[in-house]
C-alpha cells in the first residue's frame, strides 16, 4: 500500500478534504448501506416512499437534529460528541426540510406527549432514535435499549399517527417492543455527515437495496446468536433486507 514509502500527508490537497465530490460519495454510502426491516403494519399497505407535497410532518426524536449523534465514536473526539457545532455536514432534520414540497410544514419537536400528535393533524412523522456515540469500552451495554427519551417518543408518536423509525446505532438494538406500533423501520446505522442519503431513500428518489450485515437479535438473552444455531430465532436474520423503487410519485 505504500503507507511506509510515503507515510506523510500531502498537505497541499488540505483543502479538497470534505470537498462535494467526498460529500457526494458519503452520500451514495449512506444510501447503499441502509436497510429497510419493515414497510407498513400489512404487505400491501407500505408506507415508504414517503410523499413530499403534504400539509404537514412531524419530525421527532433527539437524534434528527443531532450530527455528532450521526456521526458516532471517534469523530473529532475519541468518545464523539453532541451537537451541530463541531463539523459540517447535514442533519436528518434538515435533510427533511429540503427535500420536501417549499408548501410542506415540517415541524420538529424532539419528544412530544401522544395529545399533541394525535391533535396536530400530521400527515405522517418521521422519528429519529438511536444511541448516544461511544467507542470501545465505553460502549459497553448489558441492555442495548433506544436511549431515552427514544422509547417515550416511539410511543407517543407511532401511536398516534402514521410513522418511520429511523434507527441510528452502530449495532442491533431491542426494537421488538416497538414494532406493533411502527408502521415503517429502517436502520441508518451511522450515516455521518450526509443526511440527504436518508431522505433520498425515505422519499423515492432512489430504492431501498441495503441488507443485514449481522443477525438482529429479538431480546439480548438470545445473544450471542449466530447463523446456523440451534435455536436461530431472529428478530430479523443476516442478509434480511427489504427492497423499494425509485418512486415517481413522490416526486
């Protein structure tokens, strides 16, 4: 590979690092790499893709405003971070707001109680949940539960009202409790940066082609769980992936 030969950086390509044709890229990546686990409460009723010209949306859930959330352990810092402050790139919120119809309301309320969803008329909403970053040890988790106020948002939300769960995580969580209620599900995993590759898929500018690179586990008293065990009963096995088209109509 070289990386003794040469094992200095060229610090004259400084400023093509996080250049549009890199954010394109990431972009493409994020797209490839999601995966759809469910799409509508019966199989021919799917949910996904989403419509852009509606009156309004509810998007809820601490991690769709959240890039170091996006982002995950190791960025800028060894445990990540919090916030829209430490590097550029797009929300999963803002990625919404520019994808849809300029007439669409996006409204965005990180942890509303049921009333106000099932009394605001939405359309749809789209909740965003997940972990907080970490890295070696210090992800460490007996339980690997959404962090709150995630299951409190799931609930609220999906019972109230036409949903998708996004997931942002770097591995399986407990979801299994949640599912009656979803309508749609998708795990984003760690997308970085590059919201837009979420929305691209939510709303059918491209399909859904993404699948499970690891077994999703039901509860974690099932762990560890592999491919050809005897007692193999997934939440969703490895390789699992539903699949959408590019959708014209919601364009």
């Amino acid at each position: 590979m070289g990386l003794f030969e040469n094992p200095y950086t060229d610090f004259s390509l400084i400023n093509e690092v996080g250049s549009q044709e890199h954010r394109n890229l990431a972009r493409e990546a994020v797209r490839k790499s999601l995966v759809l686990l469910k799409n509508g409460k019966t199989a021919n009723n799917p949910l996904l893709p989403l419509p852009k010209k509606v009156s309004r949306i509810l998007v809820a859930g601490g991690h769709a405003d959240n890039l170091g959330y996006q982002c995950g352990g190791w960025t800028i810092t060894w445990q990540g971070f919090s916030g829209n402050d430490a590097t550029s790139g797009t929300t999963i919120l803002g990625a919404i707001k520019s994808a849809v119809d300029p007439g669409t309301e996006v409204i965005y309320f990180e942890n509303p109680d049921s009333k106000y969803a099932t009394s605001s008329r939405f359309d749809y909403a789209i909740v965003v949940v997940g972990e907080h970053p970490y890295a070696e040890s210090a992800g460490d988790s007996p339980t690997l539960t959404v962090a709150d106020p995630g299951p409190d948002v799931i609930n609220n939300v999906c019972q109230s009202v036409k949903c998708v769960v996004i997931v942002i995580s770097g591995r399986p969580l407990v979801l299994e409790p949640f599912l009656p209620s979803i309508d749609a599900l998708v795990a984003a995993w760690l997308p970085g940066t590059e919201g837009q590759g979420i929305t691209d898929l939510l709303f059918g500018d491209y399909g859904f082609t993404g699948k499970l690179p690891r077994t999703w586990f039901r509860t974690v008293d099932q762990l560890p769980m592999n491919v050809g065990d005897p007692h193999y009963d997934p939440l969703f096995p490895f390789g699992f992936g539903l699949t959408t088209s590019k959708s014209t109509i919601a364009r």
